[in-house]
C-alpha cells in the first residue's frame, strides 16, 4: 500500500522513518544480469484457477481472522504483509494456521517499507523468510509497488526486487511482483509523470530474465486514489495486454484493492461497490487469475462482526461466475 495511505489510515501500526528523495535512478538494472530459474516446488497454486484473494496488514487477533476465512465459500489466498521491522520468526506461527484454512502469498517488503531496508538486508530478509517459512508459503511476492514515486529511487528499488526474486527462486518457489496502476487516469492519476506507469517501470527496470520466469504480475490500484475511477473490463484487458508483452509466462490479475483506509460507516456503502467492482472483473486473458486481496480484509469482512462480511462472501461468489471459478 502507497505511503500516504499508510500514514492517512489510523488503524494501521506501521510506521516509515526513512525519507529521501524520490526519483529515478541513475541507470538501469542489467538486463542480462543471470538470474536462477528454477522449478517451482512450492505448494501449489493452479495459474488455471482464479485466486480468491484478501490481505492481512497484521496479525493480531488471529483466532477471529481464521474462523472469518473459514466461512468464505472458496478457499482463499490469503495475503499476508510482513512487517519490514519483524524477523520471520515472529509470523511462524501465524502463517502455519493460516496455511491450513488457505495458500499463504508472503509480503515481503511492503511499498510503504521499501525505505527502510538496504539492498544487502534486503538480500538477507528474502534467503531468511524463505527459510523459515516456505514450507507454508505458496507464492512470494517479490515486490510491490515497485513502480510508486514514495518508494524513493528506481535504481535501489529494482536492485531489492531482483535479491528477492534470486533467494525466492533459488528455493524453487513461486514469485509475483504487484506494479501501482497508475494508469487508469490521466496524469498518472495525478501522481505527475514522473512516477512512472506499470509498464515503464517494467520495461526500464525489470530484468529481462526475471521478468520471463516470474509466476504472477499483479496490479494494486485504489480507486479513491484515482478520481474513483472503476475502469472496465475492456480498459484493464488493453493495459494487461501490455504487460503480458514484457511478462510472457505470468499469470495475471490484481494484488491489492480497497480503501486507502479500514472502512467506516460513513464508506460501507463505497466499499462495497469498490468490492462488488474489482471482484466481478472478466477482462478475457487466459492467463488471468483475480485476486484482488483487498487489504483491510480483516478489518473490513473477516473478524467477528465485520460490516463487509457478506459483501466479501459474495464476492468471492462474483469472482467464481465472472472467471469460472
């Protein structure tokens, strides 16, 4: 989730101290630069079958966010953020009982985060997280919101992407990269030009061998954040006909969704339209699997009395029509 958002929403316990200057980086990441390749032999994920996804942005009060994924009527993939300040040790627990109602997709560096961390510990995160947890992790996401003008320079930012990508793959297990759709709305969504699109990033940035063998592209995107635009299923097919041009062997589909913050009586109503939105999405490719793991699923559907339970049960329900479930 982009940093203002994190800063705006007052449920939310993270906290970014590093600051800078964003901007481009001075060159780009080799593209030739070897990467491992290896096959997967993670717990799978069929890239044939949709993936019913919420996110997790804590731990805390587990027992009632595991009996709330029990009463969704598909088996969920269930995002979970990893705090960029915790050792892998501190989620063990959790991802262990998470794994038995759902696949896990590991967070491993937040976009809201990316500051906070060197390329070298970076390095070192990836190989321990992975050590540790990936016998319940089904997909690693590798990095997120890469693209995002907050997440500071592009040169350290790719360089991060590729360590994790390397640790992930060298274990043989399925990656993803979730790129900020920025492009639905004129002006990058009023980010300026400067914060480049999905697809710049890709191209510029992305390794040629990483972006060839990398299991899932995913797109987050806020529609509060672009002047509440709900583009179609036509407009989100053209942009991820782009995509599947630089990512050829990826599934494709949607990794983050929501409100910048937990929903509130006041936005019930726009979160379930939000939800209703990005759940229902057909835009045609093959390769395209949902997911959508909307952020403050917790919050928002999964703990007792959550206002958007139903709402998220029958999206789960809208996804299996729209996508064949």
């Amino acid at each position: 989730m982009r940093l203002s958002a994190v800063l705006a929403a007052t449920l939310v316990t993270v906290a970014v101290a590093a600051a800078g200057t964003a901007g481009a980086g001075s060159r780009a990441v080799r593209r030739h630069a070897p990467l491992p390749a290896a096959p997967s032999s993670a717990p799978a994920v069929s890239r044939q079958r949709p993936l019913y996804g919420v996110t997790l942005d804590r731990i805390r009060g587990l027992p009632g966010v595991l009996a709330g994924l029990r009463t969704l009527p598909y088996r969920p993939t269930v995002r979970v953020y990893f705090d960029v300040r915790e050792p892998a040790s501190y989620y063990e627990r959790a991802v262990t009982r998470i794994a038995k109602v759902g696949a896990v997709m590991g967070d491993l560096l937040d976009s809201s985060d990316e500051r906070s961390i060197s390329v070298a510990g970076m390095r070192a995160r990836a190989r321990s997280y992975v050590h540790l947890l990936g016998r319940h992790v089904t997909i690693w996401e590798v990095g997120n919101e890469v693209n995002g003008s907050w997440t500071g320079s592009h040169r350290p930012v790719a360089q991060k992407l590729v360590a994790a990508y390397a640790a992930v793959k060298a274990a043989g297990a399925k990656t993803a990269l979730t790129l900020y759709a920025n492009d639905f709305g004129p002006d990058h969504c009023g980010d300026g030009r400067a914060e480049l699109t999905p697809l710049q990033f890709s191209r510029r940035w992305v390794p040629a061998s990483l972006a060839h063998w990398l299991d899932y592209v995913l797109l987050s995107y806020y529609p509060t954040e672009c002047g509440g635009r709900e583009p179609s299923a036509e407009t989100v097919a053209v942009h991820l006909k782009r995509l599947r041009g630089v990512f050829p062997n990826a599934a494709l589909g949607f990794g983050e969704v929501g409100l910048t913050h937990a929903a509130r009586r006041a936005t019930w109503a726009r979160a379930a339209r939000i939800m209703l939105w990005a759940y229902s999405l057909h835009p045609g490719p093959r390769c395209y699997v949902g997911g959508y793991f909307w952020w403050y699923a917790a919050e928002d559907a999964l703990r007792r009395g959550a206002a958007l339970a139903r709402a998220l049960r029958s999206a789960f329900g809208d996804e299996a029509r729209a996508l064949g479930g």
